[in-house]
C-alpha cells in the first residue's frame, strides 16, 4: 500500500519502537547536482524569482523503459559518480575498489582500492561524489566503513596511471560518523550550493536520531574541506536535518530543493522534503503522524514495496530505487509535494534496485543489488542500466 501523508495511529508508532529487532526488510537487518546559489542561500531555499524557468507539475502518470545494459558482473555496486566525459566510477561496498566504466562499450576497468575500507553487514565503501571544482583538482569523494567509524575521504584520481594504481591515497576530511553492522547511511552528493552533503544512520541505536550532538541518524552538510558548512541551523555543527532511521537517497529537483529516502523499521518507508534544523522524528514516529511537531514525509511505503536506497530528479519527479520492493518507483512533485500517488516500474524484472542517478534530460543510470548478500544473483549481476523515462 502506498500512502501520501496518512496518519499513523499512536499505537502503532509505539508498537514500532518495542521492534528493536525488526527493520525495513532491508539495510535494517529484517527480511532481509547543478549551478551554486548565492552566498547564505540554503540548498532548500529557491532562486530568486524570475531567475529559473516557470516550474510545471508533470502528469499524473509516467513510463520507465531500460534502454540498454550498459555492464554487467559488477559484485557489491553500491555509489555512483559521473565522469565529465560519461563514464561512470562505480564502488564497490565489499571490495572496497572503485571501478570505471566505460558507457559506450561496457568496459570495466578497476581504478583502485580504497585503503582503511572494514565491510561487514551493510557497511564498507558506499556514496561516491565528484569535487564540485573536479575539473581542476580531480577530486572523488567517498564514504565508508573503517574499524572505527563511517567516514569521509578524498582521493586524487589520476586516470594516466596504471589501472589499478590511479587513485592516490585517501584523504580523510571527516570522521567519527556512527558505524553499525546495520544502518550506516551513506550516500553522499554535492549540492547546489556546491556543498557537500551526508546521510547517515543511527548504526542501531535508535536514540542517536533524535541526539544533536550525534552525528548517527542525520543528514550531514560539509564544506568541501570537511568542516561544518556555513549557514547550517545548529551553529557549528554539521547537522542539517534530524530524526532520520538510515538515509541512503540526496537529490535535489531544479527549483534546489532537497529530498531524501529513509528506510523505516517494519511499516513505512518514507520520501522527505528536507528542511535545515527539522526534526524527521525517529524513533518516535514512523510515517506520517500528528503528533511531535515532526516534519511529514511527502509520501510513504510499507516495507516490503520499497526499501529505498538511492534516489533522482528527472522530469518533475523523484524517482527512487527499491532494493526488497524490487522496482524503481516515480514520485511526481508539485513543489515539495507529491502531485499524484506513486507509480512503480520494473517490478521484479532486476531484481533489487541500489542506486538512482542521472544521466541528463530524461535518461537515468541504474544500478542493481543482487550480489550484497540479500538478492538472488544470476548469471550477469549486478548490472548498470539506462533507463529512459517521462
């Protein structure tokens, strides 16, 4: 059942909380960017007016259509950044390597192992994110699982070396982000404002969601060097956003505005507007409520429909990948509002769906998840899609 801004009955918020050892199905441990805004100017906040083009709500209905496979046999794909030139650079979560792909021929070609990566559970080497100045200092981004933590690192990568050996050594511009064998977020992307941003998860500890002193469970947003960016709502502090379950979905539509997919525990995934300093209210909410004060998501999942992992914009409208859902779900908006219920596409047809990006005009890249753990892999998994859509 899908479900656009529904209260969720006391009781059954409540009964959430007692399921400590339940989670979305997925990524929980059950069933298993663009032009920079003025200076001060918040990724949520739009241009002035008259300096974007009229914002038009899409149709009510949509299509998704794959194209083509771009590759095939990649193990554990999780981040996914676009190289100026169309190929892609592809993480791999257990391997901790980074590969390139070539989006004309399907080629892989392995660009090297990111040192200090620690995969166990859902953790390992996730988001990647290009500098937002790369053609100048060559500059990916990476978030992963250390021994420690969850962390962030920068790396040269210098595409005249030997594969293999064509990223310098990890930088790292931020760390002690809370890790768990679950719920360790992610996803990382630089903003409009051409900051970096962060999702995280509470690594099992439910309580961190709603601890501001607690990097677990938010959504972060950096300047490129690593320190908290400028202008966020809690002083100098790198929370943007709060009460958050496990964020692995950034993107933000052409009016700046941010959303994010949230994986919830056993009722409703969620797709939020993100507001700076708002409180998204886990672990005492799930879905819509009334109660709290906490800000609503704009349209929610039972678990097993969605999970979601990664998310895009692309033709007025999120669209969002479902790892146990199975399908890539279209999430039409008018403003920071669902304009119509959510349509699903590819039902079964790949299998779990972990990454969402696009590709420019009305095409996405796609990437499957069969190969972590929780899918039934056949022979060509994972795969990279292009998926044409309206």
């Amino acid at each position: 059942m899908i479900v656009l801004r529904r209260v969720v009955p006391a009781a059954v918020a409540v009964a959430a909380l007692l399921l400590t050892a339940g989670c979305s199905g997925d990524e929980g441990g059950g069933a298993t960017g663009g032009a920079s805004t003025a200076p001060g100017r918040t990724a949520t906040e739009s241009a002035p007016s008259g300096t974007a083009p009229a914002e038009e709500t899409p149709p009510a209905k949509g299509s998704a259509k794959v194209v083509r496979t771009v590759a095939e046999g990649l193990n554990t794909p999780w981040g996914l950044a676009a190289l100026p030139d169309g190929d892609l650079l592809v993480s791999s979560r257990d391997e901790g390597t980074i590969t390139r792909v070539d989006t004309e021929t399907g080629k892989k070609t392995e660009v090297g192992e990111v040192a200090g990566v620690s995969p166990a559970g859902e953790g390992g080497l996730m988001g990647l994110a290009l500098s937002p100045d790369y053609a100048s200092d060559n500059m990916v981004y990476a978030y992963f699982t250390s021994a420690s933590d969850n962390r962030i690192v920068r790396m040269l990568y210098d595409a005249d070396k030997p594969s293999g050996q064509q990223l310098g050594a990890p930088d790292t511009i931020f760390r002690g982000i809370p890790k768990g064998f679950i719920h360790n977020g992610g996803r990382i992307a630089f903003g409009p404002d051409k900051m970096l941003y962060a999702g995280t998860g509470e690594s099992g500890e439910e309580g961190l969601s709603q601890d501001r002193e607690s990097l677990g469970g938010k959504i972060l947003r950096l300047t490129p060097e690593g320190d908290p960016a400028p202008g966020n709502p809690f002083g100098d502090s790198a929370v943007y956003s709060y009460g958050h379950r496990n964020v692995q979905g950034l993107a933000w539509d052409t009016k700046q505005r941010l959303f994010a997919a949230e994986f919830g525990q056993d009722t409703w995934d969620e797709l939020n507007a993100i507001k700076p300093g708002d409180n998204y209210g886990w672990p005492e909410a799930e879905g819509t409520t009334d109660e709290g004060g906490f800000h609503n998501p704009i349209a929610q999942w039972s678990t097993d429909e969605a999970s979601p992992s990664g998310i895009a914009y692309a033709e007025g409208s999120i669209w969002m990948a479902g790892l146990r859902g199975q399908r890539l779900w279209r999430i039409p908006l008018d403003g920071t509002e669902a304009s119509a219920d959510p349509q699903s596409f590819l039902e079964g047809d790949y299998g779990r769906l972990r990454t969402v990006a696009s590709a420019g005009g009305d095409k996405l890249w796609l990437i499957t998840s069969e190969t972590d753990g929780r899918g039934s892999p056949e022979s060509g998994d994972d795969r990279i899609l292009e998926v044409q859509v309206s």
